[in-house]
C-alpha cells in the first residue's frame, strides 16, 4: 500500500512564496504519476500540476507560477509556489497514480496524502 505524506504548508503573504514537499512510502514503479491538487473553502477539488517523469502538465491558474519537480529515487514530488494570491488559499493534497492519461483528473490518481493548509494573506 503507497503512503503519501505532504510538508511545507503554512501562512504567508501576498506576493510570497511556499514550498510544498510529497513523499510517497510503499511499493511504486518508474511510472508512478504525481501530481498536487487543492480544495478551497466551499469548492470543490481542483487540480494543480502533475508530473510523470516525461510529461509535466499544469493547470492556466497557476502555470508561470508553481513549479512541479520530482525526485524519482526518493519517489518524492515538490511544488514549488511563488507569486501566492489570496485566492490561493486552500488545502493541498499531493496525489499519486499510474494514470496514462490526462493527469489533471481525480479519478486517475489513487493514493492521497492528508492535506496541508495553505493560507495566504492580504
């Protein structure tokens, strides 16, 4: 069973910049897909960015802004946030899977971290 388990979260304000880790624990493959999304308050769970190791693919709301790095020793995945908006403010969850598709959906991922708490002020 693959475990995965998100660092990083915090407070901030505008214009800052936070970095969110994701390791992952359990049997996984070369192929393993990892991806973040995040909930906001009152929405809905939204995707973010996702990498396979070949093929990285971010969501218009945040492409220029986060960046997404993985470590495939390690089997761990790191979102980098700059530029952060209030509106960026949300629950994070990194999310994992062996999806060949799209990698923006949540029904291609399997395994979900807990969530960190991103709050960004004004």
């Amino acid at each position: 069973q693959v475990q995965l388990v998100e660092s990083g979260g915090g407070l901030v304000q505008a214009g800052g910049s936070l970095r969110l880790s994701c390791g992952a624990s359990g049997p996984t493959f070369s192929n393993f897909v990892m991806g973040w999304f995040r909930r906001a308050p009152g929405k809905g769970r939204d995707f973010l960015a996702a990498t396979n190791g070949a093929r990285t693919v971010y969501a218009d709301s945040v492409k220029g802004r986060f960046t997404i790095s993985r470590d495939n020793a390690k089997v761990t995945v790191v979102l980098q946030m700059n530029g952060l908006k209030p509106e960026d403010t949300a629950v994070y969850y990194c999310a994992g899977g062996y999806s060949g598709g799209y990698l923006t959906q949540e029904y291609e991922y399997d395994y979900w971290g807990q969530g960190t708490q991103v709050t960004v002020s004004s």
